[in-house]
C-alpha cells in the first residue's frame, strides 16, 4: 500500500535566508488586495509617527513624542491585521492542520481588546480631567490634530473601499471553492462524464455523483442533487483550506477600520474641544469629548468582539442557528437513521463551518446513502466540512 | 397650553377604552413624560417662590387658583348628581386632609429643597403600596421586591446621612430666624423635638408626608365613587380646602406683612405651577391609567421625573439659567441654593431602581387573582406565587450559589482568596487615602482596583470553564480559560509597553517624585503579592508536576468510559444518556486539571505586580540614598522588559491553541498513531485529519477513513478511537467511507483492482496538484 500522504517537511528550504524572506513576505503582502491597503496604510501612518517624534525630539515637546508613541501604539493594530493576513494564507501543515486561517479571527479579537483597552484608558483619563480640569495648552494641538485627522480619513476611505472589494471577492470565493468533502466523489468525474450526457442541464453538479450513483437504486433523487449542484462546482477541498484568505478576511478589516474609526473621532474630538476651549473657553469640553468618544468606541467594538469571541469558543455558527435544527430532522427522517448525537459545529474562518456529528444507523441501514444524503443536507446549510461517524446499533 | 390640554382630554375621550396598540401607546408616555417634566419645572419654580411668599398663603392661592379653573372646565355643581349634606362634611375632612398634606409636602420643599422633595415625595402609589406590603407583611411578593425595597431604603439612608448639603447645615444654625408663623414654628420645634437636624428633619418629614399622602389617595376612592368621579371630587376639594384656608390666610395677612414687592410679578410662575403641578399632572395621570396599565405608568412616570430633576437640580443655578430668569422676574439670591451632592446622586439612583423594581408587575402573580381555580375547586394561585418565587433569582441565595461554585475547586478557589486579599488590602488603601486626604493613595488605590480586574476576569474564566455544553456552545466553555489567559496576557503587553513608553519619557526628563509616601504602600503591596505568588507558584509546580501522569490516567478514564456508552448503544435506543453520561465523566474528570492558561495569565498578572512594588521599593531607595533621579525610570524600564519577556510564552501557546495547532505535546503520539491507523487491517488510507487542543483537558479530532468493502466498520471505527484515545484525543469523530464508488464501478462492470488504482491516481493527482480544481 503506498502511503497518500505527503510530509510538509520534506519541502522546507534547508537554508534560512533573510533577504529572501523579507522579499517574499513583502511579495505576499503586495499579493492580496487588503493586505496591500493595509501595508501601505501602516507605512503611511508610521512615517506620520516618525515625522511627529523627529519634529517632537527636535523641538523639545514632550506633548509631541508621547503622541507618537501613541501613534506607534495605533499602528500595532494595523502590524496585527498586517500580520494575520499574510499569516491568514500560509499553507497548512502538520501542525496547523486546518491552515492558519484562524489568524483573522485572532487579530480583530486582538484588534477589539486594544480598542476597549484604549477607550478605557481614554474614559478613566477623562474622568479624572473632569474632575480636575487640566490647563492645556492648545497652541500646538490643533495642527497635529488635523494632520492625524487626514491620515485617518484616507485611511478610511482606503479600507471602505477595500471593504467593497472584499464584498466582491465574497462573491467569486463562494463559487471558486468546493464545498464538497468526500474524496468518494473525485472517482466519479469518469463516470460522471457519461451519465452527463443525458443529464445535460446541470453544468456544475460533478460532486454530487455519488448521490446521482444512488438515485439509481432509491430514485427520485436526482432532481434533488441537481438543484443544489450549484453550491459546489470545484473539489479540491485542500485548497478551501489554503487559499480561502483571497477575499475573506472580514474579521481584520472590521477590526482595524473600528481602529482607524475611533482614532478619527479621537482626532474630531480633539479638534472639536480645542475649538470650543478656545472660542468659548469651555474647559469641560476636552473631558465630555473623550468620555463620549470612548463610550461610542467600547459600543462599536462590543459586536466585533463578540463575533470572534464566539468563533474562538468554537460556537455553533450564529448563521447556522435556525439552519441547523431542521437540518437535524431531516438527517434524522432518513431511512434507518436512530438518532443523531454530539453534533458540533463551529467556524473555522469567515464563512467556513465546519461540522461532526454521530450518527447511530439501523444494521441494516444503508451507510453510504445515508453518509452521502447527510453531507448533502448539511451542504445546503453551507457546513464545508462535515466528518460524520456512523454507528451500527447492533440487534 | 391650555388648548394643548383641552385637545388632550378630547382626544383621550374620543379614543375610549378600546384595547390600544403598544404603538399608540407612546403618545400616552411622551405625554407622560412631558408632564413630569413640566412638573419638575413647577415644583423648582415655587420652590423659588416659597422664598418669598408664605407657604399658607402660598398653598391658598394654588388651591384657588385651580377651584377656578376646575370649575370652569369640570362644572362640578351644574353637572352630576345633587351632593348631600353628608357628603359636603366627607367633603370637609377630606379638604382638611389634602391641605395637611400639601402643606406638609410644601414645608419639607422649603427645608430639603426641589430635588431632595421630588425624589422622596413625588412616589407613585403603587411603588409606595408595594413597598409597605413588603416591609410590613409577611408575604413581601419574592426576592425581587425585597431587593426594590432595600434599594428604597437604601436611597432614603442615603439622603439622610451622606448629603451633606451646605446650605441645610448653614440654615440649621439659625433656625429661629427663618420662620414667621406658628404653623412652621410648630414644625420646627417638632423636629427638633425629634433630635435630628434640620434638613435631616425634612427629609423624615417628607417620608411622613409621602406614606400620610397614599393613604389618603387610598381611602379617598370610596368618596371620589359616592361624588361621582375623581375629577369632581378633586375639583370640589380644591374649592373646599381654599375655602378652609381663606380664614388662616386672612389673618395671616393682617398680622404679619409680606415680603412680596409686587403681586403681579408673580402671577405668571404662579400661573405656571398652578397648571403644571395641579391640573396637568392630574389629568395626563389619569388619562394615562386608564389608557395604560398602572405600573407601568407609575415607572415612566417616575424615572421621567427624577431624571428631569436631576438635570434641573444641575442647571437650575447655572449662570444661563439664571440669565434666562432675570428677564420675567427679579433675581435671586444665589447663596441659598442647594448644592447637588454625590449622595443625592447615588439616592436618586437608587430611588430610581427601586421604583422601577417594585412598580414592576409581578404583582399580579403574588396575588393570584388572575390565575382563577382548577377544575377541583382549589386555588392555582398558590402555585403561582410558588413558581414565581423559584424563577425569581434571590440575590442571596445566587452569592450563595455562586461561592460555593468558586470553593469547589482548587483553581477559583485560590483565585477567589487572593482576590479578596487583595481587594481588602485595596480598600483599606482607600479609606486611609480619602481619611487622610491624600490623592496619591487613592489613585494607588484604583489602580490596584484596575489590577482585581485581571483576577476578576480569571476568577470569571474559571467558573465559566465548569458551565455545561449548550447547544449553542457545542463543546462546552473550556475554551474561555484559554481566551482568559490569551487577555490577560495582551492587557500586561499593553502595560508593559505603557510602563516602557512613560519610563522612556521620564529618562529624557527625570520628574521630581516625593518618596515618603511610597515605601510603606509599596511594601504592602509588595507583601500581598507576595502572598499571592506563593498560592499561584505552588499550584504552578504542582500542577507541572501533575500534568502529564493525570492526562494520561485520564486518558484511560475517558476511554473507559466511552466504551461503556457505546455498549450503550449497542444494547439499547438510549444512546443519550449514555453520552451524557459519558460527557459527565469528562468534565469531572477535567476539573482536577493543574496549570491553564488562565492560572498562567493571572500568575504572570501578579508577578508583574510584585515586580512592580520590587522596582518602587528599590527605585525609593536608591533615590534617598544617592539622589539618583534616573533610578526610577529605568528600573520601570527594566520591569517592563521582564513583564514583556515573561508574557510572550503564554502568549505563544494561547496563539496556538486559538489557531487549532495540532498539540504539541501530543504531537509524535498522533503521528504514530496515524501511521497505526494505516496498518489496520481494511484501511486503504486516511485523509484530512485534525487535530486540535479544545481546552486544557479536550483535544478534539477528525479524520476521515477509506476502507475496503469488506470489513465491519464498527471494528474498525472502534480500533481508530481506541488508537486515538491513547495518542490522547478523547473528541473524536471518524467518518468512514467505505468505497462507495467501487459498487458502482463494479455495475458499470469495472474490476477491482482497477478501481483501486485508479483511486490511488486520483489521490496522488490531488495531493500533486494540491488546489487545482479537478473538474
């Protein structure tokens, strides 16, 4: 028997070379879309940041420098969404058997923390000047103020319109990638090019051979296959796991554009009370400004949180929620089905569940069908992967 | 206003008692609202007359005023029955008794001031009645009324001891001069009588008054049924009680002489809290009880009230409005407003709560007069009030739940001890710092009430960890001790990096720092973190220790029991509880588990805390000795650094699990496990297997298995879960594919072999191509 699997390791390049590294890192940064928005975006910002300690260092303002480094610390969130990414489309390998797709999950879950951290920070120091208020000396605020204003705007709009982007490629990744996990049904393309022939009026239905291959012996499932046949189109199930980042890193995108978000009111906030302490010398201002901005921060963060929150805890995918019941009657309406147990399922990434269950048979059920018919009716709630352990209740 | 409120009260009657929407409902509440501010308003603005005018006098010309315009609009003689003589003396009482307490209300607004008389007397009967019936009668109505009257009691405690209010201390000092008349000489001397102070007195007084008030409006009802209508009755019994007061005024008037400059400035707030605090309120209220439900109106009622005269209370003395009032009246003066303190702050707050809680409707179950009888005859309303009182949670018993959660295992165990150290030690803190006045020991103080929050989270993670899977949560919350530690460890990143960027900052430019008082804090700190990494460290070695011969026995328990589940199955249809009970075994079983993320995280917590204290202690030191001023910032810089460094392995392994590695430790297990799977007898070959650390003590799994068609798969599920079991992964779901495509190849009259190896041609050209889509 030959062994069917292949060891990663064999391919690792033996010799670690830097330069080779870094330009293939930046060549898979320049690759994709959102990672390019963000690379350029973090460059931008961080040569604002520069520019800002120089100028500080150079003019002595301590005000200046610890608003760089602040700068500095807004850009982590950008170098983590940056990061998880390209992690995002590393190949999987013996360790990380599901690929590392899951680094867009952690990186907005990341993104979300830093921001409820900063807003609280920014709330407590708000309270604190409101209860004291502070001379600020609002001569030099204004400009950086506004020139942080502009980074952010164009960041915003940079990554509203990647976030177009990303709806678009959504829509491509849908179809461009199996959702059909049997390797039963990579057998059937020979024979499926026969029995095409006279079932000519579905292009894409190729995966479902197997199921077609059983309307022969149960009938009248056929027409059912067929009108779901659109949902998978292409097999290599490998490749859902290896590439599925192309257009589907919605966790960092949300994640940093709440970032560059809150650091734009930040910055509105800023300019608003400087305004109003020097037009009216309303002294409350700056406090109220950054209280209700950290309040609107923290609320805005709460979903991101919650969302990867749940995917992290390995949650039954929300979407699935009201899918899911009734796709469990219908598995358990199955011929020779008993009983249906330990089902678990979870997202794997945006949009890729993935799913177990335990399904206790007849003796004399018909495994393959009811194997087959399962898959099929979990697919059409969009599981991805389905492993589905079929017991024999023994007489 | 005045058409407003006529067009009202047409619009109300027109609109009858038919069932309204929950839509059209929200006109009633704006209305609702709309009125209680206005009332607010009125209550502020006579609280400004009462300066000036005497409160006789003052409560004479509301009643009048509001005879006159009820007559006009209620016509209580022309229309309705003929009132006999009987009733006219009813009538009398009732007079006597409305004017008592409106002038007992009146007097406690010119002691307590607007908002303190807004939040004590301006209670709905319901919330009153509710509250009396929990304080004074057994069956108080469940948990969740006591809880609305102990905020209530709370609340008024509240206003009585930690309000300390200028002005009413200020006017207690001089009580003599204030008052004129006899009537507030007697209350006067009652309360000091009583041997509380002035303003406290008003406060008692009001509270009086508040309970003096709902009885009166309860055993007003037989009365306002035999006049024929509440309206009527309120209209006559303005009239009658300004008729009884009118002798008092007169003399009043003779003897003494008024303050008022000129009457006619006045008319207009006079106008304005005559249609505000007697008319409009009176009809919107019972419009509104008609149209909705009686709590719930006495809630937005209330809520709408105090918080309007809170943000009253807050900018009625503000310099804008006084502006605004300076133009229809003369000014006042400014120095004997009532200040708005936190304690009126935190009453009004807590009054709020509890007449939310106890006009809440469950009422209604306590009663159970809606529930009606069983076919037996027997009341259901006992039942009722029973269920009631189980749904209810009883805060008590929920602590009391809860503690016993948290001591039944080690790990939240010592994190609830630690935590209560500490924040012992955080409070004393604090008290000595508000005692002694110092602002650097209380902002000491809430930074280590900051810290409690990463234990508080710790401790929340470790109780979490026990809940039981839900459907939603399909494999349980174990993984929320893995995202603990994962916070925890970015919330000391972000320390860290604060820390080096302020020391950064401060080696540029050394500030000046007092060290008198660092020492013995720090030291304390120092000492309870101590403390705290003994109980950690301990548990750290001995669950290192521990670890891999209890995975290993564990292992072998789950495997155990599994068997006996699918024997389960096997025998009979319960294969439920037979997983269940298996479940169960695990989760016992995981609960002895020793070092976890989030033990990690809030050990590291902790160290970095008495790192921390260690590098004040030292830094206080070197700059006494020696004078050196940079010692500070780089020891900070130091222990960020150490902080930093200490994190990133905690970090690193909670990154890893979050991203479904495959466990490191179980690592070369599994793979000679897999190469086991293959040598199986029947296995052609495996595929996508996954393996992932779901929580400290599950590693779950999937693989699929092609076998040959002729062998059981039930054994050879069996043997895979029993290999698995061993490499220690104890959630594990196999899919078997048992060539499915070889019966049809064989109907399209394909050998054996020939399938065989075209299958391993298509496995080789997928894992060649390896994303290319084979179509």
């Amino acid at each position: 028997m030959l062994p069917l699997s292949i060891k990663d390791d064999e391919y690792k390049p033996a010799k670690f070379n830097l330069l080779l590294k870094l330009s293939g890192w930046f060549r898979s940064i320049l690759a994709d879309k959102t990672s390019r928005n963000l690379f350029f975006f973090l460059c931008l910002n961080l040569s604002f940041a520069f520019v800002e300690l120089t100028y500080g260092i150079w003019s002595n303002s301590l005000g200046l420098i610890s608003d760089s480094f602040h700068m500095f610390f807004d850009c982590t969130a950008l170098l983590a969404g940056l990061a998880a990414s390209v992690i995002s489309r590393w190949r999987s390998n013996d360790s990380f058997s599901y690929g590392y797709v899951r680094a867009e999950v952690l990186a907005g879950f990341v993104n979300g923390l830093f921001l409820i951290f900063t807003a609280f920070f920014i709330f407590s120091e708000g309270v604190e000047r409101a209860l004291e208020p502070p001379d600020v000396h609002h001569d030099r605020l204004l400009p950086v103020s506004v020139a942080g204003l502009l980074v952010n705007l164009v960041g915003i709009f940079v990554f509203q319109h990647g976030g177009h982007g990303h709806s678009h490629g959504e829509g491509g990744h849908g179809h461009s990638h199996s959702l059909f996990n049997g390797s039963v049904n990579h057998d059937h393309h020979s024979k499926h090019a026969d029995r095409h022939s006279h079932g000519g009026h579905d292009g894409h239905g190729h995966s479902h051979g197997g199921h077609d291959g059983h309307g022969h012996s149960h009938g009248g499932h056929d027409g059912h296959g067929h009108s779901h046949g659109g949902h998978d189109e292409s097999h290599c199930h490998d490749e859902l796991l290896h590439t599925p980042g192309k257009g589907s890193s919605k966790q960092i995108l949300q994640g940093v554009l709440l970032h560059i978000i809150a650091d734009t009111l930040g910055s509105v906030g800023v300019i608003i009370s400087a305004l109003l302490m020097q037009k009216y010398d309303l002294m409350i201002a700056d406090p109220i400004c950054s209280m209700l901005i950290a309040l609107l921060i923290g609320v805005s963060v709460v979903p991101l949180l919650k969302e990867s929150i749940g995917i992290l805890m390995q949650r039954t995918p929300p979407s699935l929620d009201h899918a899911l019941p009734e796709c469990y009657q219908r598995v358990q309406k199955l011929q020779g089905v008993y009983n249906l147990q330990e089902p678990h399922f979870w997202t794997l990434c945006t949009d890729v569940y993935i799913g177990t269950l335990k399904l206790l048979v007849a003796p004399d059920a018909d495994t393959r069908w009811i194997l087959s018919q399962t898959h099929n009716i979990f697919t059409q709630a969009g599981v991805r992967q389905l492993y589905v352990q079929i017991e024999k209740a023994s007489m | 206003m005045e058409e407003k409120y006529s067009s009202n009260v047409l619009s109300g009657g027109k609109l009858g008692m038919v069932e309204v929407p929950n839509s059209r409902l929200t006109r009633y509440i704006v209305l609702l609202v709309v009125t209680k501010v206005l009332k607010a308003l009125g209550i502020f603005e006579s609280y400004d007359i009462l300066k000036v005018v005497h409160i006789v006098q003052f409560i004479f010309i509301l009643k009048l005023g509001t005879a006159v315009i009820l007559l006009f609009f209620q016509k209580p003689f022309s229309s309705g029955k003929i009132i006999s003589k009987r009733q006219w003396i009813k009538l009398l009482k009732h007079a006597v008794f409305s004017c008592v307490i409106s002038l007992l209300g009146f007097f406690g607004l010119t002691l307590c001031g607007p908002l303190r008389t807004l939040l004590l007397f301006e209670h709905s009967d319901v919330v009153i009645i509710a509250l009396l019936s929990v304080l004074f009668t057994s069956s108080g109505g469940g948990p969740s009324k006591t809880r609305g009257a102990a905020f209530f009691i709370i609340a008024v405690i509240c206003l009585l001891l930690f309000d300390n209010d200028d002005l009413m201390a200020k006017m207690a000092e001089h009580p003599e001069g204030h008052h004129d008349s006899a009537l507030t000489h007697f209350l006067y001397t009652a309360i000091a009588f009583l041997g509380v102070a002035d303003h406290k007195g008003g406060v008692v007084l009001l509270v009086v008054s508040l309970c003096l008030k709902v009885g009166f409006h309860t055993a007003s009802r037989k009365l306002s049924v035999e006049i024929g209508g509440a309206k009527r009755l309120y209209a006559l019994d303005n009239l009658v009680s300004a008729v009884v007061l009118l002798p008092w005024v007169i003399v009043l008037s003779a003897t003494t002489d008024s303050k008022v400059e000129s009457w006619s400035a006045l008319i207009l707030p006079f106008g304005m809290i005559i249609f505000s605090v007697m008319i409009l309120e009176f009809y919107v209220e019972a419009i509104c009880n008609t149209k909705m439900e009686m709590p719930r109106c006495a809630r937005y009622g209330t809520i709408a009230l105090f918080f309007s005269a809170l943000l009253l209370a807050n900018f009625w003395t503000h310099p804008l409005t006084d502006q605004l009032r300076s133009m229809s009246k003369p000014p006042q003066q400014v120095s004997t407003e009532h200040v708005l303190s936190g304690g009126v702050v935190v009453s009004a707050i807590f009054f709020i709560m509890s007449s939310s809680i106890l006009s809440s409707p469950s009422k209604k179950g306590q009663k159970g007069t809606l529930v009606g009888y069983s076919p037996e005859g027997t009341p259901l309303y006992n039942f009722m009030g029973d269920a009631l009182q189980h749904t209810s949670q009883s805060l008590p018993r929920f602590i009391k739940d809860s503690l016993k959660q948290i001591l039944e295992e080690y790990d939240s165990r010592q994190i609830f001890y630690f935590l209560c150290l500490n924040l012992a030690f955080t409070f004393v803190e604090l008290f000595y710092g508000v005692w002694t006045n110092s602002l650097g020991l209380i902002s000491d103080g809430f930074h280590m009430l900051f810290d409690c929050s990463a234990l508080v989270l710790g401790l929340f993670a470790a109780l979490m960890t026990r809940w039981k899977a839900t459907r939603i949560f399909s494999y349980g919350y174990g993984r929320v001790e893995i995202l603990s530690g994962f916070i925890n460890g970015l919330f000391l990143m972000v320390i860290a990096f604060f820390v080096f960027v302020e020391s950064v900052t401060r080696v540029l430019d050394p500030p000046n720092i007092n060290t008198d008082m660092l020492t013995p804090v720090s030291v304390g700190g120092l000492l309870v973190n101590l403390v705290g990494i003994c109980a950690f460290s301990h548990a750290h070695s001995h669950g290192a220790k521990s670890c891999p011969s209890h995975d290993h026995g564990h292992s072998h328990h789950g495997h155990s029991h599994s068997e006996h589940s699918h024997g389960g199955h096997a025998h009979s249809h319960g294969g439920h509880s037979g997983h269940g009970h298996g479940g169960h075994g695990h989760s016992h079983g995981s609960g002895g588990g020793g070092m976890n993320a989030n033990m990690r995280g809030v050990f590291l917590h902790v160290l970095a805390d008495t790192l921390g204290s260690v590098g004040v202690i030292i830094s206080t030191i070197l700059i006494r000795q020696f004078g050196w001023l940079i010692a500070d910032p780089i020891c900070s810089l130091f222990i960020a650094t150490l902080i930093f460094l200490s994190v990133i392995p905690l970090l690193k392994d909670a990154c890893e699990v979050l991203l479904l590695r495959t466990p490191p430790e179980n690592e070369k297990d599994l793979n000679s496990a897999l190469e086991k799977i293959e040598k199986i007898e029947g296995v052609l070959s495996y595929r996508d297997p996954h393996f992932w650390r779901h929580s400290a003590n599950v590693i779950a799994g999937t693989i699929h298995l092609q076998i040959m068609s002729d062998v059981v798969e039930q054994r050879i599920i069996q043997q895979v879960t029993a290999i698995l079991k061993d490499a220690g992964v104890n959630n594990l779901s196999v899919q078997v594919e048992k060539e499915a495509y070889f019966q049809h190849m064989s109907g399209l009259s394909t050998g054996f072999q020939e399938v065989l190896a075209m299958t391993q041609q298509m496995e080789t050209m997928k894992c060649l191509k390896d994303g290319t889509c084979i179509m």
